[in-house]
C-alpha cells in the first residue's frame, strides 16, 4: 500500500485508525474496538487473552471491511454525528492524533492481519466499581448504578464486574507493551478508585515511562489512589502530561439528582485543588467535560459562571459531551420552547466565553449541538420513558425533578 493510499484512507470515512493502534477493553471483559463502538467484539478476556482477541478473526475482519473502503456499521456514534451535524468525530480525531502511525496500516494484509502489531493507547476499564449511580448510567458501567437496581428488583446480574479473571492476564500485556504506550485513557467505573489505577502508574513510574500521556474521565468524587489512600495528586506531579476531565455536569441540588451519591462540598473542593495543581504544573490540565442532556441542557451557563466565582475554572477548557443514548435523555426531546430557551442560554454562555482557543473550542461544540438538538422534534415514547424512569429512580418523582431542571 503505498503512502497516498493511507493518507487518503485517513481522511476518507471509512477508516479508523484505532484497530491498529489501540487496546480497549470493556468492564465486563469485551475487548472492543473503542469506547466509542461498545456493540462489536473482538472477543473476551475471560476467554482469551488481550493478545489474541486484538489479532482475532473478529479484530481481522473488522480492519479489513475498512480497508475494503467500507466503515463497519457498529460505527454509528462515528458517522452518525459526522454526517448529521457536522461535529467533529471520536473517528476524525484519533486520525488525526495517531496518524504518525500510518505505516502499521500499510503493513497490513487484506483480510485484516497485522503483520506489525503496536499497542500505543490503551483504554482498559478495570472494573465497573463507583461510589456514584449517575441517572443516565447503567449497571456494566457503575457498581452503584447496579446495586440500586438489583434492591429495586429490576436487574438480577453482577454488581461488581471485573474486565479480567486475573489481574496477571492483564500486567502480562502491559509489560510487554509499555515501551510503546504513547496515551493511556482512565475512565471506569470511577478509576481513581481503583488499586489497578495506582499499580499502573507505579508500574509507569519504575520504567521511567513520564513522558506518556494520561487522560481522565473522572467524577473527582476522589482523589485518593486504589486502596492505600495515596492522593493522586502527588502522582500525577511526576508525569510530564496529565489530562484531567471531570465529569460535572452541573453543581449544588442539580448535580445530585443527575449524579446520585455526588457530595457538591467535596466535588467543588477536589476541583480547586486540581486546578491549583494545573496552575503550578503545567503538564497538568484541568477540563470541565459536562454530559448534556435534557436535565442540564439550560444549566450550562449557570454552571460555567459557578466554577468562575469559586476560582476552579480561569481558562481551564469547557468541553460539553453531548449524550444522544439512552435517547430519552436526549436534548431533542425538549419542546420547542424549551429548545429555544437552550439556544438563548447558550448563546449568552457563548459570549462569556473566553477568546482563548479554549473558548472557540467551547462556541464550536455549542453550535453543534444545536444543530443536533434541532434535527429533530421531541417524541412522546421518549417522553414517557423518561417520566417513568424519573418516577422510579428519584423519590422526588418525574415533576418535580423536571421542574428543578427548568422545565
């Protein structure tokens, strides 16, 4: 394959160049090809090893309908995205930050078997273990999620899940690996409270392996390491580039009925304290990553002026993730009124924006996801999904939590 013919697989639509570069693997053990794609497997840890499953006939067949010209349909929260609103994909930007590795690509067969295999970013989702049961989350993804739902009666499966039946499976890849690990992607769960957390960056630590980078999707609920207590905070010093992205997506009464378990005082509290860490380190950065939906959609702005008043924001990066699943929880679901008092909202927290790029950044993805927001009319089964679940999983009921949600 020549070096045209990747480029232009590169910035075609129907590549991804995560199957040649990436590991990821799913709390319940599904090694899949990225967090974005949860509905293909490459196969299992707890019946195969990372190695293989990454190189199965799953994984080769996957790389080789791409390399055919055609993106895999499990790919839709991609293209779906790309093609409907214009939002810059998970897709287009691991292209983008991994494209130095075209050449794995070219060494490739047809039929989808690397013939050169590199693991450089590695997201591994230890264990579904959470001290917060978030109202759109799921029991694969939070032990609490899961432990509300089995005393309620509504689910009867694990509470606490583990991505491998013994930690060795997964040190044994690791080990192997670290000299190529250029990102490694902490999400969970809540991953600062997991002891393989820790042990991973001790592991990191003792190879001289500083120079990686680390990214976070974190509640910030913690900031204690594993089960020693060691704070993370001292860790992270030693690293030459930590990316912190807390997942706030509003504060005070709000955040408690979105994110059950939250305590607001500690939350607000750990994010000062990172964001004093960003400001003397600068390898450090702090990200506010809210997920929007129809809860908070009117609260973004309320929000971003908060976190300024209390000193935990300055040009630290505003980065909404929009939520489009469950779909009852989507913002296209607010009436046309509601739309329209979301766009006000957000054009008002766009002009507070900072002109840094951090503020371009947050401006951009607000213009997309009113373009989301409008593509379509709000539907009365998701309406009524979404009451019933509100009625069931909050004892205010569904009224009055929509109505402390503004709506």
């Amino acid at each position: 394959m020549s070096d045209t013919s990747v480029d232009e697989l590169l910035k075609s639509k129907h590549l991804c160049i995560l199957p040649w570069v990436h590991a990821a693997v799913w709390t319940d053990g599904r090694v899949i090809p990225c967090c974005i794609n949860q509905d293909y497997s490459f196969g299992h840890t707890h019946q195969m090893s990372l190695e293989q499953a990454l190189d199965s006939d799953a994984a080769n067949a996957f790389r080789a309908q791409m390399l055919a010209g055609s993106l895999p349909s499990s790919c839709y929260r991609c293209s779906q995205p790309e093609q409907e609103f214009g939002s810059l994909s998970y897709r287009q930007d691991m292209n983008r930050r991994f494209q130095h590795h075209a050449e794995l690509i070219r060494q490739t067969d047809p039929d989808g078997r690397r013939r050169v295999r590199r693991s450089v970013y590695l997201d591994v989702r230890f264990s579904n273990l959470c001290n917060l049961a978030c109202i759109m989350c799921d029991e694969i993804n939070s032990s609490s999620f899961a432990q509300i739902e089995r005393t309620a009666g509504r689910y009867d499966g694990p509470t606490v899940r583990r991505a491998f039946p013994s930690p060795q499976d997964f040190w044994s890849f690791f080990d192997q690996h670290i000299a190529d690990f250029e990102e490694i992607y902490f999400c969970g769960g809540e991953p600062i409270l997991l002891a393989e957390h820790e042990q991973l960056l001790e592991r990191l630590l003792r190879a001289g392996k500083t120079r990686i980078h680390l990214r976070y999707n974190t509640n910030l609920s913690r900031l204690s390491a594993g089960s020693s207590g060691y704070n993370v905070l001292e860790m992270w010093r030693q690293f030459e580039r930590v990316s912190v992205h807390a997942s706030i997506d509003a504060f005070g009464e709000l955040a408690q009925i979105i994110r059950r378990g939250t305590n607001w005082d500690q939350i607000e509290k750990n994010l000062q304290a990172v964001f004093s860490l960003s400001q003397a380190y600068p390898g450090v950065s702090l990200a506010i990553t809210p997920t929007v939906q129809i809860l908070n959609a009117l609260h973004l702005t309320d929000l971003y002026r908060h976190l300024r008043s209390r000193g935990a924001l300055a040009d630290s990066m505003v980065s909404p993730n929009l939520l489009m699943f469950p779909s009852h929880f989507s913002i296209q679901n607010l009436s046309r009124n509601e739309k329209s008092r979301v766009i006000d909202s957000w054009d008002r927290l766009a002009q507070e924006a900072n002109q840094a790029p951090e503020g371009a950044h947050l401006r951009a993805r607000l213009d997309e996801m009113k373009t989301y927001m409008l593509l379509r009319d709000s539907r009365d089964e998701d309406l009524s999904k979404l009451r019933a679940w509100l009625d069931q999983t909050s004892s205010l009921g569904h009224a009055e939590v929509l109505r402390r949600a503004g709506l």
